[in-house]
C-alpha cells in the first residue's frame, strides 16, 4: 500500500500566447486590431472583464491534469463545460503489468494528522481494502467486479481542458472556504499557478483566504 500526496500539474495552455490571441478575438468586436500595441491586451482585458465581459476569455483554454482521490473526482467531473479524461476503475487491473509494482495508491486525508487514532483507523481501512481488491482479483474476478471494494481515497488520475472563462469558475467554487478540505488543498495552488502565468485572468487567486489544511 503506498499513502501519496494529491497535486496538479499544467500540461498545455491553448494558444501558445494566450494575452495576444484574446486580445485579438476581442478588438473583432470593435474592429480596433490597429490599436493593439506591446502591453495593450492586459490594459485591454483588464476593462473588458471589469465590465462583466467574460465571454472573450473562452477563447484560451488550459489542460491540467490532477492526481486526487475519487472523492475528489467525484466533485470534479460535475463541470459540465469540460472535457475530462480519468483513469478507469473498470480496465485499470491494479495488481500486474498495468501498474507500477503490485499495491494500491491511496491519497492521505489532509483533515486527518498523521499522528492521530483517526489516520490510524483510515490507514486501517485501507490496507483491508487493498487485501480484499487483491483477494478478488486472485480468485478470478474482472477489475470492473473488484472495484466494489475500492474506497474514496483510492488515488485517481484525470485531466481536464476548459476554456479560462470556466477556469475561474471552477477555482471560484472550489477555493471557497465552503468548498472540501481535499478540494482546496489541490485548487488553491492551482489558482496561483495561473495566475502567476495570467494575472490580469487569474490575479483574485493568487492570495487566497486561508491554505487548505
């Protein structure tokens, strides 16, 4: 059994430029492209999104690709303006040569310390997990019938692509302190990342209230 750390990783932002390329889409609307100077999209898309225009940042998307447990993938596949791609629970055989080695991967609960009887118990339970997954699985039983007994903390690897429009959505909801613990703890630094790389787009979530815990 092997206990990882959840995390996310930016593999693609469409277009290469994304700035100029949104700053052209958006100067089509006033056929103002003769204005476009060095610096002018941040100036430009600065006052477009003060005033509500949100509609011009869908056409730059970001492909980013999350290790996190299925409780987490859960939440995350209810965004209906993305497309999404997650390791299946039915064809991945974990035990043999689909996997690395021959043991699960469980993501650690943040809300638990390491220290505590709580961890201890889920640690527990995981184990047990695993020991009934790879009992059924040397008794005969398909992958898609042995995941019965898979958890929530069961780690999952899936990637999203969305338009940054439905980026700042997504990170709305879930960096919101009402959002879960292990939601946040992966949506947090994300938000920072793009808006290290975006800060007229991203700027708001560059200092969120509060690191998940």
């Amino acid at each position: 059994m092997r206990i990882v750390e959840p995390g996310h990783r930016i593999e693609a932002i469409m277009p290469n430029d994304p700035m100029v390329h949104l700053e052209r889409c958006t100067r089509t609307c006033y056929r103002s492209e003769g204005k476009i100077t060095d610096g002018s999209a941040e100036a430009l898309l600065t006052k477009v999104l003060i005033n509500g225009h949100g509609s011009v940042i869908e056409h730059a998307s970001a492909t980013v690709r999350f290790i996190c447990d299925r409780g987490v993938s859960h939440e995350l596949v209810r965004h209906r303006l993305c497309a999404i791609s997650q390791e299946s629970t039915r064809y991945v055989r974990y035990c043999g040569s689909d996997t690395e080695g021959h043991e699960l991967s469980f993501v650690r609960p943040c809300f638990f310390p390491k220290s505590s009887e709580a961890y201890h118990r889920w640690g527990n339970a995981m184990a047990e997990a695993e020991c009934s997954y790879m009992s059924l699985l040397a008794m005969g039983a398909k992958p898609e019938e042995a995941r019965s007994v898979l958890p929530n903390s069961l780690r999952t690897e899936l990637v999203l692509t969305a338009n940054f429009r439905e980026w700042r959505h997504i990170l709305k909801l879930r960096t919101s302190k009402r959002a879960h613990p292990q939601m946040r703890e992966i949506m947090i630094p994300l938000g920072q990342d793009l808006a290290r790389r975006f800060p007229v787009i991203f700027g708001e979530f560059l200092k969120n209230e509060g690191e998940a815990k």
